[in-house]
C-alpha cells in the first residue's frame, strides 16, 4: 500500500503550523520504512518560509526527518523573495500547483491543513 503524501500549504502561520505538526506525526507512525512526504508551500505562504524566520527550526526539524519542502517559484518571485531567503533544504520549484498536480499523478494522497 502506497502511504506517500503530499501537504499543502499556502496561507498563514497558524496553518504552516499545522501542517509541520501533522507532518511529524504522520513520519512518527510509520517507524520502520518511512513513506514519502513532501511540504508545497504557494501562495503567501512562501513568506513564511525565511531561513532566520519564526518557522525556521520547525522547517529545519521536519526536514531532518526525511520530509522535503518543495516551494513555488512563481509565488516567490510575485512576493519579491530571493531563493537564498529560504530555510536550507527547500527546494524551488518553477510551480506550486503543478508540482501537487505530478506528486498526485504519482499517487500522493492530497491533505491540506
């Protein structure tokens, strides 16, 4: 059974939150062989993404446990935010939505926060 998934975010602080909380409870329920779990973050959401932001060591945490962050380049260029702006390990994509549209082709379960 397929258990990789996908978390999308693309809103505020108290959702990006969410969504680090639910990512490591769902790595921690799978204590062996670990699906795969990728973060987008589109939209203002990328704001909150900032390598010396209030969100960075949350990132940085969910990133050590094997999660990737996957973020919008399109978002980032609207909001004026270099790429050397991010948390360490996040990796740019060119766009959000079609990112989530391939993750899903490949049978990542959708959950937005």
């Amino acid at each position: 059974m397929n258990y990789d998934v996908l978390f999308h975010f693309d809103h505020e602080s108290q959702a990006l939150d969410i969504a680090i909380s639910n990512i490591k409870n769902y790595l921690n329920a799978f204590p062996g062989e670990k699906p795969a779990v990728v973060l987008v973050v589109n939209g203002p959401g990328v704001r909150l993404l900032d390598r010396d932001g209030e969100h960075a060591a949350q990132l940085n945490e969910v990133l050590a446990l094997g999660a990737a962050v996957k973020v919008c380049n399109n978002a980032l260029t609207h909001f004026n935010i270099a790429p050397e702006r991010l948390c360490p390990g996040c990796e740019v994509v060119p766009a959000g939505v079609v990112e989530i549209v391939e993750l899903q082709r490949r049978g990542f379960a959708y959950v937005k926060p």
